[in-house]
C-alpha cells in the first residue's frame, strides 16, 4: 500500500503532526483495506503518542469500522433481494 510507505517515509524524517494528519487522511482514501492504515497508526500512537493520541486513533478506527459494518450488511441486504 503506498500510503503505508508514504507514513513510513513521514515518520522517519517527518513531524508527529504530519503523521497523524496522513494517517487521517489514508483512512478517508483507502477503500480496500482500512484496517492496515488503523494498525499502523495505532501502532505509531502507542509508540510516540499520549493516551489521548491513543484514544483518538481507536475511536478514528471505530468510525471506519461502522462504516464498513454498515457497507457489508447493504451489500448481503441487495444480494438477498
């Protein structure tokens, strides 16, 4: 995933700030797969980020878990049609 390496770039010779605004916005990208992009940043908040750093990733990742709940669930709901 190219947002992956992207972070990875950002968190080596980027500000923490930056990172979080990338991790942000892959999660309103990335369509397949956004559980990569919470686990990374998860990961980088555990590692260099306060509680509350922390907290806002795992509510960022609940978001886009219900979201895609409500996704999939369409998707069985059309196909038993």
């Amino acid at each position: 995933m190219c947002w992956l390496e992207y972070a990875t770039l950002e968190r080596r010779y980027g500000e923490p700030q930056t990172i979080r605004a990338l991790f942000q916005k892959a999660l309103k990208a990335v369509t397949d797969w956004p559980y990569y992009i919470i686990d990374e940043w998860l990961m980088y908040e555990r590692h260099f980020g306060t509680l509350n750093d922390v907290m806002k990733c795992v509510q960022a990742g609940g978001e886009v878990s219900v979201f895609f709940c409500n996704l999939m669930s369409m998707k069985v709901f059309y196909i038993t049609i």
